[in-house]
C-alpha cells in the first residue's frame, strides 16, 4: 500500500479559514436580530454593494 502525500499547506487553510467564515457569518446573522431573513441579506447586500463600488472607484483612480 502507498501512502498519499497529504494535501499542501495553503489547502488546509483554506478549508479552517472557510470553516471559520461559515460559523462567524451564522453567528453574525443569528446576533442581527429577529428580523426575517430577506430583511437582513437585504441590508447586508446594500452594504456590500456600497463597499464594492468604494472599491472600484479607487482601482479607476489609481489605473488613470
């Protein structure tokens, strides 16, 4: 039988820091409130779109 070589570092971590993202963001919406759920993908969304345009704005700035 042969062993496999394990997976390389950056796989690993990859996986712990998506397995950390995913529980942080369920207590992070289970902290929000009782709003219904629409309500607070809604409002996060609005902010990442907020965010997301701040940001390509700076990349048009500094590309001119």
């Amino acid at each position: 039988m042969t062993r496999t070589p394990p997976p390389s570092d950056w796989v690993v971590y990859l996986v712990v820091l998506g397995t950390v993202a995913a529980i942080m963001y369920g207590k992070y919406l289970m902290g929000k409130g009782d709003a219904p759920i629409d309500e607070v993908i809604k409002e996060d969304i609005e902010e990442l779109e907020k965010d997301v345009e701040h940001i390509v704005e700076e990349v048009e700035n500094k590309l001119k």
